[in-house]
C-alpha cells in the first residue's frame, strides 16, 4: 500500500453548494474503500488549498483514477503528492554513493 497526500481546492461549482461538503467527502471516503484503500485523515484547511486528503491506496494507477475521477466532476482540482515513510526514504538516502566535494 501507498501513501497519498492529496491537496485540493474547491471549484466554483463546489462553492456554490458548499452545504453538500458532507457528500463530497464521503464519497471520496467510499471511492478509497471500495478501492482496497484506507483513509488516513481528512482536513479542511485555510491557505492556498481548502482541504488536505490522506489515503492509502494499492497502487499509483488507482490514485491517478482517483484524480481522474474526482476531477471531472467539476468540484475539486487537486495535487497529488507520492508520501514514503521516513525510515524507507532514509533506507533509500544510506544506499547513495554522494560524489566527493571538490
């Protein structure tokens, strides 16, 4: 399983029944789930990005489904960030061989 971290922002069309946030949420819920996935954490955020997503999905073909799939409906546009856990990225930092500095 992989880790998604997933910025978002809300389209006008999103905006304009904000009262269905609920929805919009669930179903992303659901869509994770019935994709074999699990959902990490869910934030509404001020800044740059309306909402943070976090989710494990099974592979990286399912994720870009997942953005494919929310985007077309007209209410999200998102970034998806590949997220690895700190121990596999510092596995991964030791196995490089770092030319010497001139």
């Amino acid at each position: 399983m992989s880790t998604y971290v997933i910025l978002g922002s809300f389209t006008e069309k999103q905006l304009h029944s904000i009262k269905d946030l609920t929805k919009l949420r669930e179903a992303g819920d659901q869509w994770v789930e019935a994709k074999g996935g699990r959902v990490v954490a869910n934030y509404v955020t001020f800044g740059p990005y309306d909402f943070v997503f976090i989710c494990d999905l099974p592979s990286d073909e399912i994720a870009l489904e997942g953005a494919f799939t929310f985007g077309c409906m007209g209410n999200v546009r998102t970034q998806t960030l590949r997220a690895f856990p700190t121990d596999v990225a510092e596995g991964i930092a030791q196995k490089i061989a770092v030319p010497a500095m001139a």
